[in-house]
C-alpha cells in the first residue's frame, strides 16, 4: 500500500474495539465524519472492505479480522518505540486511563488524584471505576485494578494489597430486627447479593463462604449500592472495611467470627508497561496503598 496512513489503522483498530462510529470517534479525538472517512480511505487502500453495518454497531468482516492483529502488532511496535525515546521522567504528559472496580476506585483512589495531579501536572487521567473486567489489550484501560490474577493474555500483574471484608448492617435495622449472636441467626435475617449473571468476577461470590443457605432476596450490580442499601436499613451484606467503615450509620456483624479477605492486583500490558507515564501511575498506586496500613485495609476501625 503506498498510500498508507498510520492514523487510518489507528482508527480502524478504535472501531474494531469499540463496535461504535459514534464511541470510537471520542476514543479517538476526532468527530465521526473524519473517522469514517479514515476507514473508507484504509479500505480504498486494501481494496478490501473491512466493516458490516448491522443494527448492533459495526462488525469486522473476515478480511477485518486476518487485519486486527497485524494491526495490533504495529501499535505495540510504536508504542515501544515512543517509550524509549521518551523515557525521561521528569515532566510527564500523555494520558493514563486507570481501570478500577467501583469500590476501590470511588473510595480509595479518587481521594488521591489531587495528589498524583499536583506531583505530575502536564498528565491527563482517566479513571475509570466500573464493576467490569477491564481488557488492556482492547485498550480498555492502561493500568487496570482486578480481584483475581489474570490467567490468560499478555499482562503483568502482581498483587497490590490483600483486603478484608466482613458483614454489616445499619444500627436502626439491628435494633428492629431479632438479634445476632451466632451464624445461624443469620439465616433468620434478610440479605443483600449480587445479581449472578452480572457478577464480573467470582472472587465476588461471598456470600457461601458466611453461610451456604443464605439466599438473598435483594440483589444489586454494584458495591456502592450495595453499601447504600444496608445503610437505608434493606438488610445484611458483605462489605470491605475500607468501604464500610466511612459509614457512621454501619456496624460490623459476628466481627469475630467472619472474616473474609481478598487481594487487588495491578495489571499493565508488556506494550505499555515501561512507558515513564504508566511506571509513575504504578508506583503512585502502589504507594498509596501501603501508605494506608494493614489497619486500613484489615479492619474495620479507622
């Protein structure tokens, strides 16, 4: 192809990604008219056509696909390329999107950017805290934050921090409901779940590990709501320390008979992972969390 144009492939990869004109175009920086006619112009080029329109968004034809992963591997390829001619640390710029579940990126880190934004001020972040798993080779997200090691893909993960969880309840709901003394009273009372077909990871699945027969009867996709719930007096549920103790309305439940503990990992991607930028977010990560101590994570006292 001698008219090739890098920010042609560029463009094809961000649909190819998104399934979307509309997204992949934000994705991108550009409006959707210049997108499409990035496109066109790359299959002009290869005098192949590499997208079908349907009603969901747009998908890759069989000529689309035997395309994404050379693509993929020139994108790694600039990318390595630009991270060794800009290896110097001192004045970081570019953009870092940080993936995280909701929980940990509301409560934990996004108290913390002033800091990371004052120490790197030229550096735009991206957080992004959903209860989803976060693909980096899809460039979903740089740095991503996840519950379990990742047994598949090209990545780097090592554990961030081990976190404890226990059962909580607000104060009015214990007071009006039968008391607590041992497991089994647990079984008498109402419960807080995830809805299991949108549970993103089973490292979410607590509830066995307190009682096999608990069923809960409420069920919600999310931490935040979750929490929110069992201070709006809907029940019991799991909860991180960290998380519960912000509460004042919350109280731990057979404190010293359960206790459930889980781990973050750090996961960047072999392309990105030595790029200054990314580095700085990770040690910054990494610092904040071991700044806290094992009582923030471990335990619900402050």
């Amino acid at each position: 192809m001698s008219n090739f144009d890098w920010n042609n492939l560029q463009s094809f990869l961000a649909m190819a990604r998104a399934g979307r004109l509309t997204v992949a175009a934000r994705r991108m920086g550009v409006d959707h008219s210049t997108l499409s006619r990035r496109i066109s112009a790359l299959e002009d080029a290869m005098h192949v056509k590499l997208f079908e329109r349907r009603p969901e968004g747009f998908a890759l034809t069989p000529e689309g696909e035997a395309l994404l992963g050379d693509a993929e591997e020139i994108e790694s390829l600039t990318v390595r390329m630009g991270a060794r001619l800009h290896a110097d640390t001192s004045k970081l710029t570019g953009n870092v999107r940080m993936g995280t579940p909701e929980g940990f990126g509301t409560y934990f880190l996004a108290p913390q950017l002033a800091h990371l934004s004052h120490k790197h001020p030229d550096l735009n972040i991206e957080l992004v805290a959903n209860p989803r798993s976060f693909s980096l080779s899809k460039r979903e997200a740089d740095i991503a934050i996840s519950m379990a090691r990742p047994n598949q893909g090209r990545v780097y993960a090592r554990k961030l921090i081990d976190f404890g969880l226990g059962v909580y309840a607000s104060r009015n709901y214990l007071a009006s409901h039968a008391p607590i003394t041992t497991r089994q009273d647990l079984l008498a009372h109402g419960w807080i779940g995830y809805v299991e077909d949108l549970m993103w990871t089973s490292e979410l699945d607590y509830l066995p590990m307190v009682d096999r027969n608990i069923q809960p009867k409420l069920h919600i996709s999310n931490v935040i709501s979750q929490l929110t719930a069992i201070e709006g007096g809907a029940g019991l549920g799991v909860l991180p320390h960290f998380m519960a103790r912000q509460s004042p309305v919350l109280t731990r439940v057979l404190p010293t008979e359960i206790h459930l503990t889980r781990a973050y990992w750090l996961i960047t991607h072999p392309d990105t992972h030595n790029l200054a930028r990314i580095r700085a977010c990770c040690d910054f990560l990494t610092e904040q969390a071991f700044a806290r101590g094992s009582d923030y994570w471990m335990s619900e006292l402050a």
